[in-house]
C-alpha cells in the first residue's frame, strides 16, 4: 500500500503536468488561444529561429535581432501553470548568474498569455513577478500566442536556447532536472557552436 506521502506527491505531480499542458481551463483563456496538438510542433533544432517583437513587462519592445551574437534562451511560461511559477524563478536565477559571469548570453521569459482581460493580467505578472524577486527580461505574448505558435510551443515551461547566429541549439518541456546544469549545459554548447 502506498504511503500517504507518495500518494500526495504523485497526486502534486499529475495536476502539475495537467495545468502545463495543451490550454488553459475556460476561465482563464478565450477562443483564439487553443494551441491543438496537431497544428504546431515545437521547434527543430538547427532550425533558423523566427524572429518576433514583445513588448516587455517595463514597456520597452524587443526582437529577437535585437540579441544577434548572443546566445538567446526563450523560457515560455504562464501564471496559471503550476510548473511555471516553480521554474520561473530558477530561469531568474540562470539570467543572473549569466550576467555576473558576463556571458553573452540573454534570457527572455515569453508570457504567454491567454487572458481577454490585458490589465488584469498585467497586474497578474507584475505581482507574481515582484513576489518572487524576478528582475530578468519578460516579454509578452497575447492572446493568440503567435511567438509561441511560431516556435511550435504546446505544453508550459518550454524552454528554446538558439546560438549567436539565430539557429536552434536546444529545446525542452518541463524542467530537466537538474535544470540549472541542463540550462548551463546547452547554453555553453551554444556559445560553441558556429
């Protein structure tokens, strides 16, 4: 018989993997969000990475030219996601980490999100955001998620690392474990690559 212990720790583990992937429940999405899983597939790596703009979450826009040179990571994610918000701040960690070391490396947290209501969901982010004393690059992407349907993203977190010259290196769902080696690791071969 299993123990109370296990049976929780699994239970955790199942509605964690059930908010991450595919859409979010009614409430929190409107029609145009629904990513099928027979639409998009995530990104191939050696694949050159599309190019986007965001707004970012201090109103400053970017686009992945922007970092041309850098080794880039997307680090897609949402506040309705469980995983999300537990990986989020171990991304924040990496960002800093890779600036103190003064790598070229950037990392942008693409929110995507579904929410009709863009002020409420504003203030969703910021306050997640300044609970957790994140401070790295977030970049925004609405209602229709179209940097996240062009990277073929369809389960939360989604991690894609793409080398100085804009080509995928590295993809990955969920957090690997231990995910701020495999984030170093991948980043590293990045930077090595030509």
């Amino acid at each position: 018989m299993p123990s109370l212990g296990n049976v929780f720790l699994i239970s955790t583990m199942s509605l964690t993997l059930a908010a991450c992937s595919g859409t979010p429940t009614a409430s929190h999405v409107d029609a145009s969000f629904a990513i099928e899983s027979n639409e998009v597939e995530m990104i191939a790596i050696g694949s050159v990475a599309p190019d986007f703009t965001l707004d970012t979450i201090d109103g400053t826009t970017i686009s992945l030219n922007d970092f041309r040179g850098r080794v880039v990571v997307l680090d897609f994610w949402t506040t309705w996601c469980l995983g999300c918000v537990q990986e989020v701040p171990i991304m924040n960690e990496f960002a800093n980490w890779a600036d103190q070391q003064e790598l070229p490396i950037t990392v942008i947290a693409v929110n995507t999100y579904p929410n009709k209501d863009q002020v409420l969901h504003l203030k969703q982010v910021r306050s997640y955001l300044a609970d957790n004393d994140i401070d790295m690059m977030v970049g925004l992407d609405p209602s229709g998620t179209p940097v996240a349907r062009d990277y073929g993203v369809r389960s939360f977190p989604s991690n894609v690392i793409i080398n100085s010259d804009g080509v995928v290196t590295a993809t990955g769902v969920g957090m690997k474990h231990p995910y701020l080696d495999w984030l170093k690791n991948n980043s590293f071969a990045a930077m090595n690559q030509p």
